[in-house]
C-alpha cells in the first residue's frame, strides 16, 4: 500500500471510530462509547493492573483485544505495521568518548538512529541537537562535518568540549530553529534530528524543502508541542480535525517508563482527578476544563498541602476544614476507571501517530523526495520510534 492509500485509509478509520478515541476518560467519566458498548465497558473496568500495563505496553495485543469486541478493529494492524531497521549484527557498539555524557537508553536510542542513516554524502546538520550526541557519533562514522544546531547555549558549548574531547569535526551553533532564517542552514546538506518535538520538527521539513536540503532522517516527537490550536494537515487530502489535546493521544505511552515512575505517573493522575472533584464541587467548574501542568516536586508536599496549593493557583477557595480521605479515595477510584476505559482510547494511538508520520512523508514525497518510513527501533528502547528518511532526486 503506498503512503497515500495508508494515509487515507487510516484517516477513514480514524474519522469512523472518532467516538472511541476523541472524548478522554480523564475528562469525561463515561465517553458515549460506554452506553453503546456496556459489556465492553464492564470488562475493561474489571480489568487487573498486569493486564491493564500489559495492554499499554503493547500495540498489537491492544488492537488485538479490541477486536474481540468489535471485529472489525483488526484492520488497525496491517495499518500500523511498518518495517524494522534492525542494527547489523557487526555495528560497532558507541563507546569511549564517543558515549560520554550520554544517559544509557540515550546511548541505545542514538546508536540505533545512526545505524538506520544509511549513506551520508553531504555535510550533516543536525537540527535541534542538544548536546549533540547523534551529530558526534556520525561525525566519527560518516567522514562527514557536523553542525548541531540548537537554540540552548549552555548545550552547544557542552557539545562543544565533547566534541573537542573526542576529535571530531563538529561545530555548533546557537540559533533558534522557529526563527525562518535558521532554515538556510539546511541548504545542500543532510539533516538529521532525533526526537525533535512538534514545531520543531515541522520548521525542519519545510525549511529543508525550500532550502533543498539533500537528505532528512527524522524520528519526530511531542506532536502536540505546537502554536497552533488545531493542527493543519501538511496535505490537501488531510481533513482531520485534531486539536492540541488530542496531539498528545500519541505521546501517551510509556512503555519504558520504570516502577517509580509509574507510581509517581498514577499518584499524580489521582491527586489531579481529586482536584477536579474538589473544583467542581468548590467552584462548580465543569471536569472538561482543562489545567495548566503541575510541578511534579509539588507531590512531595503530601495530598492536602498538594491540593490547597493547587486551588491557590486556580483561584479556588477551600475551606480550612474538608474531607480530603474521601477526596484522594475518590481520586484513586476514578484513577483506576481512567486507566482502564482508557485502553479503548490507546487502541488509536499508534494509528494516529502513524498517520501524523504519513502526513510529514507524503508532504516530503511531493516536494521530489524519495522516502521510506520505518521503525529505526523496538519501542521498549523508546515508543517514538518512527523514522521517515527521505532522499532528493
Ligand atoms: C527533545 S530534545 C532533543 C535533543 C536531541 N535531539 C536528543 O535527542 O538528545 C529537543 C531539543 O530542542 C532544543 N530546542 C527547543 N526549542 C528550540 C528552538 N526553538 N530552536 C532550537 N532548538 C530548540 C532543546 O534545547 C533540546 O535540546
């Protein structure tokens, strides 16, 4: 199936099983889905937490469990299914100086991108590098020079003594890749950049289009990292609607996310469902209003200091004496509901980011690109995994 038959395709799905995907269970205790399949409901809810992480953790499994309710679900998986670029058995692993300063799964996921570049025969920019990891290690390899380019001095001039460090040729420079001026950069080379968030990496494909860039290998990211409200398909043929919100649909797994993360992960959705029963029965806000992120260290305060902090934020006024035991139970019981009526909803997530992937190829294919779109990498090393590699000419 060619990208545009899949893109279609997918869009179809997508707009036929909108009612299953578009409301969030986080802000709609029962979607209309649940009336309409009760029995589905019933058996998500009863679901236990291996299960439930279980699902979560797995795209396939997940779709594969939907169809057993609704048959017809089971096309989602040939829709999804993209080729692995698998590392050669003789890749030479990233170390010494080149690993320095590198986090492990970092280390992993770099290795692994690199591996999936194939011939690079242009001088590389690397867009919205950090520290510039990748650019250091094709620098070694591709006997190419690097510039990284991100809009963080304090990470170009750490990329800089690393690059110095393991004698490479690679420059930084410090620029802001929003700004359109930054695009010239892209003239003639070939640009790389992994998990460069939304905007980011949408000012990436339309500068190295009007730039003619020669190559671009991409893993986008944080879909919904963008200025505008309502995404803007980058093809005529694209017409779904998708607001911010439903951008972060995508980025919702965290497939490698370890044990205390998932705590901190599930103590924070409870203390915030509790906060919008405490809001709604305060100030009588509807639960769909939506707030502004929540520092994490603010969990170490403890549930009552949390809340009374949170409310001071949102203006709302709360009593000095409450029932917050009954507030955090209810907060943990609509945490588990929303974790479980939410494996509905994840059944969609990997067709839209496949989809959002498509749209970015195909935009890449009309201007004159050859592209391929693949997995550079299992998604236990990192669930934004996808890599679309195009080619002029
Ligand atoms: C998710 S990180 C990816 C870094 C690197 N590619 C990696 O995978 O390690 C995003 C990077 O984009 C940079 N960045 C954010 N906004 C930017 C902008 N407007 N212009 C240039 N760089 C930006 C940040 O400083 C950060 O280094």
């Amino acid at each position: 199936m060619d990208f545009l038959a899949r893109y279609l395709a997918l869009q179809d799905a997508l707009n036929r099983y909108a009612s299953f995907w578009r409301p969030a269970p986080f802000h709609i205790a029962r979607p209309d889905w649940c009336v309409q399949y009760p029995e589905w409901a019933a058996q998500a809810l009863a679901l236990d937490d291996s299960e439930v992480e279980r699902l979560n953790a797995d795209n396939v499994a997940l779709i594969d469990w939907a169809a057993h309710r609704l048959p017809a679900l089971a096309e989602l998986q040939a829709l999804i299914e993209l080729p692995r670029l698998e590392l050669p058995g003789d890749a030479e692993p990233v170390s010494g100086h080149l690993a320095w300063a590198m986090p492990g799964r970092k280390q992993a996921q770099v290795e692994a991108f690199a591996e999936a570049v194939d011939t690079i025969a242009k001088p590389i920019l690397e867009w919205c590098g950090g520290k510039g990891h990748l650019g250091r290690l094709l620098a070694a390899r591709a006997q190419q020079p690097v510039l990284s380019l991100d809009y963080d001095a304090t990470l170009c001039r750490e990329g800089e003594l690393l690059a110095e460090r393991a004698q490479v040729d690679q420059r930084f420079v410090c620029a802001d890749a929003l700004y359109a001026d930054t695009a010239h950069h892209l003239a003639g080379c070939h640009a790389v950049a992994l998990h460069a968030c939304g905007d980011l990496h949408l000012a990436l494909l339309h500068g190295a289009v009007a730039h003619h860039a020669a190559a671009v290998d991409l893993s986008p990211c944080c879909y919904y990292r963008t200025a505008d409200a309502v995404y803007r398909p980058l093809n005529p043929e694209g017409t779904l609607q998708l607001s911010r919100d439903e951008l972060h649909l995508p980025v919702t797994d965290t497939a490698t996310a370890g044990a205390r993360d998932r705590r901190l992960r599930d103590r924070a959705m409870a203390w915030k469902l509790a906060f919008v029963q405490l809001r709604e029965a305060l100030a009588n806000v509807p639960s769909t209003r939506t707030f502004k992120p929540v520092p994490a260290s603010w969990l170490a305060l403890g549930f009552e200091p949390w809340c009374r902090q949170l409310a001071a934020r949102e203006g709302i006024n709360v009593p000095a004496h409450y029932d917050w035991l009954a507030l955090e139970a209810h907060g943990w019981q609509r945490q588990r509901e929303v974790m479980r009526l939410s494996l509905v909803r994840h059944v969609f997530r990997r067709p839209l980011e496949v989809w959002l992937a498509l749209d970015r190829a195909l935009y890449l294919e009309r201007a004159g690109y050859r592209v391929r779109l693949a997995e550079f990498c299992g998604r236990e090393l990192t669930p934004r995994n996808l890599f679309i590699s195009a080619r002029q000419g």
